[in-house]
C-alpha cells in the first residue's frame, strides 16, 4: 500500500462564522498547545498579548438593536503570503503543503512580516517567554518554545500534522479525513472551526468550501488564503432588496 | 555683486586649518560633553540588545516605531552630501567649495548612524549576519534578495562605499597640505593618509577625473538608496498610507529637502563656530536656499497628491487613516506642526533674499525643516501601522518609551560627535577647492580694468 | 461598474500580479518562490504520548475529557469524542483547569493554624490527622461539611460522612441554581434538569441563561448549537437577557428586559399565542392548567411596558416560537435570580406546554435517574435561606467543626451574613484546597488537596444528555509529592481519601476501591456502552472510555404546576439606594474563571472576556450612550455601592447592554489564590443585598441595585481588542453577513452598493454606474 507523498496534501482550515459563539474555547487550547507565553496584565495593556487565534468581536448598531459578530482569526496560511517576501532571511516560507512555515530558529526579528501580514496574525516576542518552574510541566515537548525577539504565529499545529502523518505513513496507510485536528478545531463546540485537506475533493473542508457563503478576509489583497469563511447569516436580513440586485 | 573681501592664501590656511593645527576653546569642553551622551546611548542601547524590545513602546500592530523613523531621517539627511557635492561639481557651480566637504561628512556619518537603527531594532540583532552574507551555501539558503531589508543594506553601503571615496579623493590635497604642517605621529599618520600626494599635475587630473567620474556613479545611487528606503513601505500592501507608487520619488525629493536643510544648518554652525565669515558666505545661504524653495515645493505637491489619493479611492481604512493623521489627538498637533515646520514657515520666508541672506533666519528655519521632515516621517510610518486593514479591532496606539528617545537623542549627539572628532583632524572646508576658487575669483587686471578672473561664479 | 480602491486592489492583486506579469515571463508566481530547505523544529516530533479520558466535575456539568500525558506530565485538555455529553468538544476553561495542577502556589503541606489569632505553619500528615481526628470526635452532632455542588461518588461521600458524624451536609454555590430546580420540579416533576433538545429545534427561546458561555453545560450546548444552525432549515434563537451574554451575541433576536420581568415576558408571549390562536386549543387547555391564574394581567402592551419591550419585538418573538416548532423554551441564571424568580423560571418552562415540547425532539428531554442507588443524579447549593441561619448558628457558637472544600465561601457569601466573624466563633475549621484561598485565612486546618487529575471518582452529568450516563475520573498523573527543582508541587491528598480515613469505613475505603465497586454494580446490570465478561475488564472498559452510558434508559416526566403566586414582576424595591440615578446590578460568571474557582490559573485570567475583550481585572458594563450621558468613559474607575457595601471597577461602555443596567463579572476580588489572582478586580459577589426568591429562599443574586459614581481617576483595561471600539468601518468587513439562501457573492454586492452609497452619499451615482 501506498501513502501519500508529501505535498499531496493541502491543509486547509473552514470556519463557518454563523456558528462561531465567541466562546474563546479555541485561543485557549492554541495558548496551551503551543507553549504560548503567559500573556500578563502589562502584556495586555500594551497591546503585546500573544494569541494565534483570536475572536474578534466588532459592535453593529445601538441598543436594543446592538449586534455583537465574532470572528476568530488566525494565519490564514496565504498561497500568495505578503509575509514571505519581505522576509530578509526566509524565516518564513511557503511550504509544500499550503502551510505558511515559520522558522524561528533563522527568525532575526525585524517584525517586517508582520507589517506584511493584512490579518495581523504575527506576534512579536517583546519578551523572553517565563514560566514559573512548575507550570513548565504542562509545556508542550513537540513545540518550541521561542526565545525573545522572534515572530510567532499559527503553524496550523504542524507538530500534530507531522505525528498523524508520520503514524500512517509508517502503518502504511492514507490519512484519513478527520484523522488531523488543530488544537483550536478540536475544542470548538460547534465546530465554526473545521481543518482538513482541499487535495480531497471529499474531505469535509473541500465541501464546506463549496458553500454559497464562502468568501476570503481581505480578497483585494490577492493572499489566496487556505482559510476560508462561511458568512454569518442574518435571519432577519431582506435578501435581494432592490438597490442590490439591480446594481452591478 | 561680490560680497567677499580678497584674502591671501597664509590667512587662508590659517583659518581653514584652525581646527586641525590650533584647537578652538570650545571644543574640548563641547566633544567632552557630546561624548558623554553618546557613551549614556551605546549603554542605552546595551540595556535594550540585553533585556529585549519589550522596553520600547512598541507592540501589536505597530511594530515599527521611532528607531524606523530615525532610520529613515537619517538616509535622508545623507542625501544632501552628493546632492550638493556631486550635481554642483557636475554643473561646475563654483558656489560649492566651501560647502562641500562639510556635506559629504555629513552623508558618511548620517549613514553609519542610520545603519545602526535596522540593527538596533531588530529583535535579534546579533543573528543579522545572516541578512547580508550568503552564509549557508552549502544548504542553499541565500538571503531573500526579493526582501527590501536586503536591499536596503546593499544600496546603503553601496552609497557609504562611494560616498567615503568621494570624501577621501577630495581630502587627499588637503592631507598633503597638513603632512607638510605638521610633526610626530601627526604627520605620520598624515603621511600614509595622504599616498604620496605631491600636487603633480598628472595627480591633479587623475583627482579631478576620479571626483568627476565619482560623481557620476553617485547620483543614480543617490535616487535609488531613497527609493529602495521608501520600498520598505511601498511594498506593504496591508499598510494603509505605506502602499502608495509615488513613494520613491516622494522619499527622493523629501531627502533631499531635509538632507540640504540639515546643510543649511550646519554652515551656519561652521561660520558661527569657526569664525568662517569671509569663507562661508551669505551668498552661500543664498544659493542653496533658492533650489530649496523649488524642491520643497516638490516635495509639498507629493505630500498633496498622496492625501488626495486618500479620498479619491474612497477606502474606509484609508480614510480612517487619514482621519487619524489629520484630525485625531494627538496626531492633529504633530500633522499641524509637520505642515508649518517642513514647508508653510520656511518657504514663504526664503521667498525673500533678505532672509536668504540672513544667516540667523537661514539657520533657525532650515532647522525647523528637519523637525517638519522628521515628523513626516513619523507620520507616514506610525498612523498607518496603527490603523491596519479594516481589522478597526486590532487598532493600537503607540507611544515611544524613554530607551526609544535616549536612542534617538543619541543618534544626533553620535553624528555632531562625530563630525567635531573629525574636524579635529581634517579641514572642514577644502582649502584647495577654497584656493581654487580664490584663483578663479580673483580680479585681473585686464588693461587698466579690473575684472573677476571667471564669469561663472554664482550669484 | 465603479470600483473602490478595496476592489481595484483585488483585482489587481489577483489578476495584474497573478496572471499578467508572471503568465507573460511564463513563470507561475510560485517558481520564485524557494521552498526553504530548512525545517522548523516542529516538523520532528519526539516521544511518545498517552491520552487519559477522565472528568473534571469541579469544573464542568459532567463533560467528558481526554487528558495528554507525557512522560507523567500532563500536557492538554481536551473533549473526550466518545462522550455522550460534550462529543469531543471543550470549553474554554479546560486547559485553564490543567494550571491548577501546575499551579506554583499548590499548597504544599498541611498548616495548622494553633491559635484563632495564629499564623498558619506547616505540619506533617501524621499531625494532620491528629488535630483532624480531634475535631471530629468533638463534633459530634456540631459538625458541617461545606462542599460545592458535588455530583458523582465524592458528593456521597461527603454527605454521608456528615451524616456519621450527626453533622449537615451543605454544599454551596454562590451563583445559586436552587430556584431552576425548583421551577423544573414544579413544572415537569423532575428532580434532575431535562436537557433541551436544541439540535432538532426550529426555535430555541431562552431566557436569563447564558447556555452557551457558562450555564448549564456549555459544551453540550455548544455541541447542540452547531448542530441547530446547521440544520437545513436554519434554527432560529431568541434570547431574552439585559446585557448581551454570548448567548444574546449568538441569538437571532435580542430582547433585553428590565431585569426581573422574564416571567412577565415569557407570559406575554404566551398570550400573544394565544390571542392570535397560533397553537392548538388542546396545547392552550394544557398551558391554563399549567399556569394557574390565567393572563389577564399580561396583555401585550401591559408587558410591554413593564420588560421595556416593544410590543412589535414580543410579537415577533412569539410568532415565531409557535410558528416553527419543534420550539423549546428554557431559563435560568439571572431570569432566576430575583425575589419572583421561582415564578419567572416556572412561567418560562410553562411555555413549553404551550407549544407541546414536553418530551419530544427538539423539545425539553427529561433525564432519567442516577444510575446508582447511592449516588443522586442532580446537586445544588443549599438555599440561601438555610445558610443565613447555618451562618446564624456558626456565629452562636453552636457548631464545633466546619470542614470546607471545593468552593471559597468567604469570597462566594455576600457581606449581609458576615461570615468571616462567623468563621471566628467555629473551634475548628478545615479547609481542603490545592491553592491558597480567602477561606483559608480563617482555618485553623488547611489540607492541601489533590486535583481532578490525581484522583479517583465519578460523575453523573446534570442535565445529561437524556438518557443515563455516568463518568469516570482517574489519577491521569501521579500524585506529585514534595517540592523539588523537578517542579514535582505538593505533598497533597484526596479529599474523598481523607475523608474515609477518618471515618468508620461503613462506605468504602478508598475513592478508588468505591469507585471500582461501583462500576462492578454496574458490570451486574448487563447494560449500556461497555460490555465485559469480568467486572475487571468492564471496569478497564469504563475508565479507558472516560464513562458508560446507557442509550436506553430515558428519562420521563410529568406535566406540573406553575405556582400562581408571585405573578407580579417585583423587582427587588429593598434593594433600591432609594435615588432616582441607581442601575439594576447584573452580576454575570465569567467566562474564563467562572465564580472563581479558576482565578489562580493564568490561562483563565488573561483569556479574553468575548463581549469586553477584557482579563485580569474587573469591569463594569454600561451602555455606552448611557456612559456618554454620565460622563463615563473607558477606563474611569467606578465606585459600585449597593446597602451591603462598595467595589471599584473599571468602565466598559458599550453598546449590548440595557440601559439602566450595569453587568459586572463574578470571580475576581479575591485576596488570596495564588500570585495570579490575589488583589485582583473585585468581587461583586460581596455586595450583593440579603433579598431572596420568595418560593426557595435561594439568593436572588440579580436583584441588587447600585449607585454608580467616578472615582475620579482612569486606567487603561486590560483588553484584547485595540484603542478603538471596534466597529466595521465598511459593511462586511471583516464579517459578511448573508440572508437566508444569499450567497456571499450578492451580499458582497449589496454591500458594495451600500458603501457607496453612505460613502458618496450620491444614491443615484451608485445606481447608474453600471
Ligand atoms: N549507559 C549509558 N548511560 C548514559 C550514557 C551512555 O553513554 N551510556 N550517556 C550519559 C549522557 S552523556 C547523557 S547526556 C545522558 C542522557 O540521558 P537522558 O537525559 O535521559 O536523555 P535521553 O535518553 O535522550 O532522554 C530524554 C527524554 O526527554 C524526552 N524529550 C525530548 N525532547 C523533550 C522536550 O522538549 N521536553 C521534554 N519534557 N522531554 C523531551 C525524550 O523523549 C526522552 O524521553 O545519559 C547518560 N547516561
Ligand atoms: S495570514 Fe499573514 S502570516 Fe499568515 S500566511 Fe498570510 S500573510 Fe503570512
Ligand atoms: S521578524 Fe523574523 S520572520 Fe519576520 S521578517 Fe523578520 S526575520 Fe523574517
Ligand atoms: S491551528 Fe493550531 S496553531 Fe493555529 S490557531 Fe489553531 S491551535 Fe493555534
Ligand atoms: S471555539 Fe469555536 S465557537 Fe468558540 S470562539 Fe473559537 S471558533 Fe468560535
């Protein structure tokens, strides 16, 4: 039996927005899978916090008509990254299985890539990372944890790829759908966050990528992202109200 | 109308070289002081490399801050060396000779300064030898050449290579000159800088060629290390107000308006300093100020064309931007203070030859143009990084900490440090560009008229 | 067809650089690009890990979780996928659970504290028992056993140790759901909570509770939500609430009444159902059963202006619930923490005999029984009624020895029952905890304590998800012992071990050993999930799979009555300072620290609030035109004064909340717990009035009203979201919002046209540039 090569896989990550709950279940489990450092009081108000994943929550109208829309946000893995070219030193590349790679060990610090990125999902490490002795017990053995001066942010949790992938390969079997779970897609309860391969046409996430709700952050920047969103729906919103379909 | 009186050559030498064969009383006292605060920076900067970026101001989204602005300030000041240098001699404007050493010391020591702010705020600065040496060959990994920040070193030390060159061809007369005055290691060290310079014609010709030829090379680096600089931004399409064409020719035209300013300011620095009235002249003031008030008027159409681009292409975070920029505490008072710095109190002024001509007016307001040209900068790099892409969840504000200003204080106490240090041991104005100039100015009898000796002196 | 400069960059972007420059060089962008030979470290994945299912009752209503071990250290947290009541999913305090255990403020030995006005100092175990030994052989009779709401094995065995002793047994939970089992007793004749078939509903109406940040269990209902919204015919949810809860963010239709008027609110629905005859006459015989008393004070505009509803809003609410069935109805949380919150909650629940969800899909799902003998289905805090004379007796004198644990009661009390001078007058109190608390400060016994992840138990979710379930819990990580540069942490014990080794041993010897007789019984039933031929190998089965359930044993119910009494809203007047500018307090479980018990992890204090974007400190939710009204801006410290007493909290404005209304987390303030949490914000608990639910005595924690004044001074909140209240700054972006069956595509164009159109504020430009 065969197993895929490397680079027959895409990974790819769909959230459906309308069923995110803003429950933050998802930046919790990326802050202990990743060793994430502790983002403290002072981190916080200066705007250093660290968090692959983040819901943003953005206000619409006023009281009682007050909406709050969350949206979780974490590296859209871009095909055409405008993190990458501005790297003087290829610390971040695009790899073979549509995953935008950070290599903090070539890492020199300029934070150039994070002007680069449009989703502001780069975070720069002001500080070195601390743990009391004892919470370095729950530190993750697979991931590294970054020094100061450094860029981080989301590997899809590559390391879980790697261990899936390396399993099936050595049992000389396919990975199967579903096989592979980011952190944050596995705690999300109603599952908005949904990771799996666009190479498989019947992958979960290659058919939620069909949906008529499907649209990309920020397209007019040309990032192709391998993160795909599915709008929120608004069930009182009238649909085809004149102006807009006339229009166009 | 010929403002200088004649001078004869001893009166000359002696004036010129005061610096390097009697030392003013001032000076010590001045490098004393100047020498302690860039001794407070380096510690500063240890402090910083030591304990992290975390003590600057910086965070998330606005991840450049001062030490960038600074960069980019000093590029431009750099710019003025071969401005003034290289397109004077070029064009044979026989006003230059006083002015241009002090220019191209300028654009040397502006660069070293400002190639220390990318290394500086980089997040580990001691891993930058992999930005610029090809130092993995045997796995293949190059530095990305398709990076900006690679760019950015290669054009400046491009331009540092070629701008000392420059500033030594030109000092090799004046070396000679000082080996021939002075005794013990002084002269020795004279001696070895000067290579032999005997003032032989042929030495003379292959000193004018090079410095011709120099020039030549100069000027496309000249508009290309400003632009490359200003590709640092263009290229972030995610900036709002960062992601604009016109960046290179705009970031060329400011340097230069900053960049001759600065030499505005330092002239009048020279002649108060050194008593250099009769070699630093009105007419000096006169002449660079004119160009300025058409290069500052440049300038203010790019800086027109790129807030009207804002509101012709009718885009939210754009305008948020500009609205930011313009309108919003306290971004308002720095945009208001850029706008009567960098050009609406100087211009006006030097639209009048009596202010041109005024060394005082000439001096204050150039200053003022640098804190305009300063805050431009500042106002280009820091609102855009903090009002990012339409994320309006993730806008931040920035306020640079005391290690980002000590840092930046330094940089100018560094650069005037330098120049003072340098002063110490070579002539500020060329004395044989100075005799040179003499030679041609001087009036010849011809018949029973006296006339100058050339027609080509500016004024 | 006009572009903006947005849309000329995405066509640029994605044709100009794409296509043109690269096609013409015939080179595809992605040739220049190197893939760097180099690898990141994650790419090599070392070791070997185990993955442990268990359950965390202390933090959970029952979930199931798999914990990630490596080489004996656990790692991570997450849903256990064969758990029937979270399926794999987890919530976002999971992990946060995990620090307790790493915690480097566990307390590492017993403290003995030897006189009242002592200080604590470490003694051995052996020392331990003695001085706990002591106090029980003086109690007899004169002994309380303070727990939280344990469910499972561990909450029998503190009950029934209570009971050895002749002692009470009380658990306590400051955020009281003692008023929903009521309501649910009385209406469904349960004594569990039902479950709400929320994933087959076409309406889901719920009222006060935040079921999908931190009522209930979330994880269940966040499982069931994914599902209601994916459901082909979209799920429709309205949700009535002041502030906006997650629960309200997540709703199709916010309504956010006076707080205290939900039952007015749920009885104005229901008369619009049946004035405007949109349910069957036998549904509407049925309701008038239920509720007695009739509707004839809850016409629509009488209720609408007494919630501050607009009648069009409570119309449509109605229209739909009854409209699009399967509909359920459900309350709690704040909806029951009022002085008429027994009527409210009962009032709530009736609307479900309205609409025939009783025991059907996509309706209310009873539980069925505990599926042990011993071991009750469903736990709750003691009213707070009987604590204030529990309280009464302490401070008399008339209990000898007070054994707490689990719950900070100090911290979790409001001011009215003065419970630390009552603490005082108990000879002994002893107090079981992994982490420095407030309570502590007034043990004379302090006994460090194993976590979830250490010991042995069960778990009977409440609500389960509608048949019988039952968890298991295992030591997933040995029991660390002494401190040493390894970070091993604490010398600790379990609390159920403790307990039985001080007891007769009438009802087992050991958590592990009760644990496994147990699961044996249950081998006997030839039931459910796992099925073995010894107990043993049963026993391994149940432990590897986290649980055993059995799919066939449901639950049933029984229509009650809704009390009569108590129609009228009546909100807490005693509560008013007596001033016309007072709010109505909304005291709200934080997301990431719930009531607290979470503050020392500083996962839990720095994950964001979803609504606030705050953490690690205190705030204080106004609406903000309200706010800008009052002066009050982001930052301004705010002075909170209710009868019982004054907190400091920072201001959030902002728009999602009622005006009138101020919503203030629970779960900081606490003076001790560790270096993440002491002196942190306040607790809003403290300040909460001595009013109570008229029908349970339980404490109407919502029905306290404050005066709101500036401090004066102003600080930054530590918050995630930026400098700015974050609202888009164009339609769309960077969440597009469809209609039902509208494809992003036309929402982007409608979008675009409104850009314009707001932009330019030329209609007609937009309109001929086609
Ligand atoms: N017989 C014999 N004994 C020897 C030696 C010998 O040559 N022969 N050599 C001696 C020498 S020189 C050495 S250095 C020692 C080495 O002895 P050890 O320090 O025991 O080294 P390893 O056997 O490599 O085991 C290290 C463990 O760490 C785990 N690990 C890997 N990465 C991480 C991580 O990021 N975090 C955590 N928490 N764990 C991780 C690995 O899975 C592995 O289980 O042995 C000494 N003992
Ligand atoms: S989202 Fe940002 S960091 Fe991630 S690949 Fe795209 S540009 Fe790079
Ligand atoms: S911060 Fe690191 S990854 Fe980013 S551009 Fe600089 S060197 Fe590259
Ligand atoms: S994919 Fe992994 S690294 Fe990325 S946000 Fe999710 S949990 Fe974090
Ligand atoms: S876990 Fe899922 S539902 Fe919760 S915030 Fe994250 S994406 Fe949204």
């Amino acid at each position: 039996m065969t197993t895929a090569a490397f680079g027959t896989h895409n990974w790819g990550m769909v959230v459906d927005v309308d069923k995110c709950i803003g429950c933050n279940a998802c930046v919790v489990a990326c802050q202990a899978e990743n060793n994430i450092p502790i983002n403290t009081q002072d981190r916080v108000e200066r705007a250093r916090s660290i968090a692959w994943i983040r819901v943003e929550r953005y206000w619409i109208g006023d009281f009682p008509d007050a909406k709050a829309q969350f949206i979780p946000i974490m590296c859209q893995h871009c095909e055409n990254a405008p993190c990458e070219p501005v790297c003087p030193v290829y610390a971040t590349y695009h790899d073979a299985e549509g995953m935008n790679i950070q290599v903090y060990n070539r890492c020199v610090g300029t934070r150039y890539c994070a002007n680069g990125c449009p989703y502001i999902v780069r975070f720069f490490n002001y500080w070195e990372p601390v743990w009391p002795e004892s919470l370095r017990n729950h530190l993750n053995p697979d991931v590294t944890v970054r020094s100061r001066g450094i860029m981080e942010k989301c590997s899809f949790c590559v390391h879980r790829i790697r261990r899936v992938a390396r399993g099936a390969r050595s049992a000389g079997v396919e990975i199967a759908d579903g096989a592979i779970q980011t952190a944050c897609s596995s705690a999300c309860p109603t599952s908005a966050l949904n990771f799996g391969n666009f190479n498989d046409p019947n992958s979960k996430v290659s058919k939620m990528r069909d949906d008529k709700r499907h649209y990309t952050l920020l397209d007019q920047f040309g990032t192709d992202p391998n993160v795909i969103y599915l709008a929120k729906i608004d069930a009182n919103k009238k649909v085809g109200a004149g102006e807009a379909s006339s229009h166009g | 109308m010929q403002q200088r009186r004649e001078l004869d050559q001893v009166y000359t030498n002696r004036k010129l070289l005061n610096g390097q064969l009697d030392t003013p009383k001032w000076w010590a006292p001045t490098v004393s002081i100047l020498g302690v605060i860039v001794l407070l920076g380096l510690i500063v900067i240890a402090i910083m490399i030591n304990k992290g970026l975390g003590v600057t101001g910086l965070s998330r989204p606005v991840y450049w801050g001062l030490f960038i602005t600074t960069f980019v300030f000093w590029v431009g000041i750099s710019h003025a060396g071969i401005m003034i240098s290289a397109i004077l001699r070029l064009t044979q404007a026989e006003w230059r000779r006083p002015v241009t050493r002090a220019a191209e010391l300028l654009t040397v020591f502006s660069l070293l300064t400002a190639l220390v702010f990318p290394l500086i705020h980089a997040g580990r600065p001691w891993r930058i030898a992999y930005w610029i040496m090809p130092y993995d060959v045997a796995r293949g990994i190059y530095p990305n050449i398709r990076s900006p920040l690679i760019m950015d070193p290669v054009a400046i030390s491009t331009y540092l290579i070629g701008s000392s060159l420059f500033l030594y061809i030109a000092l090799l007369p004046d070396l000679g000159n000082l080996r021939d005055r002075t005794a013990g290691w002084k002269n020795a060290m004279y001696t070895v800088l000067a290579l032999g310079w005997r003032g032989n014609p042929r030495q003379w010709k292959m000193q004018t060629v090079g410095g011709i030829l120099l020039s030549a090379l100069m000027l496309p680096i000249f508009v290309s290390v400003h632009s490359i600089v200003s590709w640092d931004f263009a290229i972030a399409a995610a900036v709002e107000g960062w992601h604009s064409t016109i960046f290179a020719p705009y970031f060329v035209i400011g340097a230069v308006h900053s960049g001759v300013s600065a030499v505005v300011t330092m002239m009048a620095l020279m002649r108060w300093l050194w008593k250099w009235d009769d070699f630093i002249r009105p007419e000096h003031f006169d002449a660079l100020a004119r160009p300025l008030i058409v290069v500052a008027t440049g300038w203010l159409g790019f800086t027109f064309l790129e807030l009207t681009f804002a509101l012709y292409g009718q885009d939210a975070p754009e305008i948020a931007l500009r609205e930011m920029q313009m309108f919003e505490w306290p971004w308002n008072l720095l945009f208001i203070i850029f706008f009567l710095t960098a050009y609406a109190i100087p211009v006006p002024m030097w639209l009048f030859k009596r202010v041109r001509t005024n060394i005082a007016l000439m001096f204050w307001t150039s200053i003022l143009v640098n804190i305009g040209m300063w805050l431009e900068r500042f106002l280009i790099i820091v609102p855009g990084l903090a009002r990012r892409t339409p994320f309006v969840y993730t806008w931040e504000a920035y306020r640079p900490s005391a290690v980002e200003w000590t840092i930046f204080i330094w940089s100018f106490a560094w650069v005037t440090f330098l120049m003072l240090l340098f002063s110490k041991f070579f002539p500020l104005v060329p004395l044989f560009e100075q005799k040179e100039s003499q030679v041609f100015t001087d009036d010849v009898m011809i018949g029973r008229a006296k006339v100058p000796a050339i027609v080509r002196e500016a004024d | 067809m006009k572009l903006n400069r947005r849309e000329f960059l995405a066509l640029t972007g994605k044709t100009a650089a794409g296509a043109v420059i690269f096609a013409a060089c015939g080179l595809p962008e992605r040739e220049l690009i190197v893939q760097s030979p180099v690898d990141l470290p994650e790419d090599l994945v070392r070791g070997e890990d185990a993955w442990y299912a268990t359950s965390m009752g202390d933090f959970t209503n029952g979930d199931g979780v798999l914990v990630r071990v490596m080489q004996g250290r656990a790692k991570k947290i997450e849903g256990n996928p064969d758990h029937p009541v979270n399926r794999g999913k987890a919530t976002a305090r999971y992990d946060s659970a995990l620090q307790l255990l790493y915690s480097p403020d566990r307390i590492r030995e017993p403290m003995l504290r030897y006189s009242k006005a002592g200080n604590l100092v470490g003694i051995t175990w052996e020392q331990a028992d003695t001085r706990f030994r002591e106090a029980l052989a003086n109690a007899d009779g004169a002994l309380t056993v303070v727990t939280n709401p344990i469910r499972g094995h561990l909450g029998s065995v503190a009950s029934k140790f209570a009971e050895q002793f002749n002692g009470k047994y009380m658990p306590f939970d400051p955020v009281e759901q003692g008023v929903l089992h009521g309501a649910v007793k009385s209406v469904f004749g349960q004594d569990q909570l039902p479950t709400f078939d929320i994933s087959n509903a076409q309406t889901v109406l719920s009222f006060g509770a935040d079921w999908l940040g931190t009522w209930g269990s979330p994880a269940q209902f966040g499982v069931k939500f994914g599902e209601f919204r994916e459901q082909s015919d979209r799920g429709y949810l309205i949700h009535a609430e002041p502030r906006m809860s997650l629960t309200a963010a997540a709703a199709d239709l916010w309504l956010a009444p006076i707080p205290g008027t939900e039952g007015d609110l749920a009885l104005g629905i229901a008369s619009v159902i049946i004035d405007e005859g949109l349910v069957s006459p036998q549904n509407v015989a049925a309701f008038d059963v239920a509720v007695s008393g009739g509707l004839n004070n809850y016409g629509v505009t009488d209720v609408a202006s007494r919630t501050g509803i607009s009648v069009d809003r409570i119309e449509m609410a109605a229209r739909r619930f009854a409209d699009h069935t399967p509909a359920v109805a459900f309350g709690g949380g704040s909806a029951g923490a009022h002085t008429n919150g027994s009527f409210n909650l009962g009032a709530i629940y009736a609307l479900n005999v309205l609409v025939g969800a009783i025991d059907s899909a996509g309706g209310v799902v009873p539980n069925p029984g505990s599926a042990f003998g011993d071991v009750s289905a469903s736990a709750t805090g003691e009213p707070f009624e009987a604590w204030e004379s529990e309280i009464a007796n302490w401070r008399a004198g008339n209990v000898e020895t007070v054994i707490i644990r689990g719950t900070d009661i100090v911290h979790g009390m409001p001011n009215s029952v003065a419970i630390r001078e009552a603490l005082d007058q108990v000879p002994n109190v002893i107090v079981f905890g992994a982490v420095h608390d407030d309570t502590m400060d007034f043990a004379d016994l302090v006994l460090p304590e194993l976590t979830f992840l250490e010991t042995w138990g069960t778990d009977i979710p409440e609500p389960g998800p509608g048949y019988q379930v039952v968890g298991t819990q295992q030591p997933v990580v040995a029991p660390t012992i002494k401190r040493d540069e390894s970070g091993l942490i604490s010398n600790a014990r379990g609390f159920g071990d403790t307990l039985l080794a001080m007891s007769d041993g009438s009802y087992g010897s050991s958590m592990e050993r009760i644990v496994s007789d147990a699961l044996s019984d249950l081998h006997d039933t030839g039931r459910g999930s796992v099925s073995a031929s010894t107990a043993k190998l049963f026993t391994n089965g149940v432990m590897q799979r986290g649980g055993w359930w059995d799919t066939s044993e449901k639950g049933s119910s029984s229509v009650g009555k809704v009390m009569a009494a108590k129609k009228n809203a009546e909100y807490s007047e005693t509560g008013s300072l007596g001033t016309g500018d007072d709010f109505y307090l909304a005291p709200f479980l934080s997301n990431s620290l719930l009531d607290g018990r979470l503050a020392a992890s500083p996962w839990a204090q720095q994950t964001p609030d979803p609504v606030s974007s705050a953490s690690w400190s205190t705030w204080a939710e106004i609406n903000s035109i309200e706010a800008k009204d009052l002066g009050i801006r982001e930052g301004d410290v705010l002075l909170i004064r209710s009868n019982s007493g004054e907190i400091e909290v920072l201001a959030y404005p902002h728009p999602g909340v009622r005006p009138g209304v101020i919503g203030i987390p629970i779960g900081q303030g606490h003076k001790n717990g560790g270096r993440y949490a002491e002196e942190r914000g306040s607790n809003v608990l403290s300040i909460l009035v001595d009013e109570k639910d008229s029908e349970t005595g339980a404490l109407a924690w919502a029905a306290t009203r404050v005066r709101v004044q500036r401090a004066g001074r102003r600080v930054k909140v530590p918050k995630f979201e930026g400098n700015v209240e974050a609202r888009p700054i164009e339609p769309g972006v960077p969440v597009l919002v469809v209609g039902i069956g509208e494809t992003s595509e036309e929402a982007e164009k409608a979008n675009h046209y409104e850009y314009q159109k707001r932009f330019l504020g030329k209609e007609k430009e937009a309109d001929s540039n086609e």
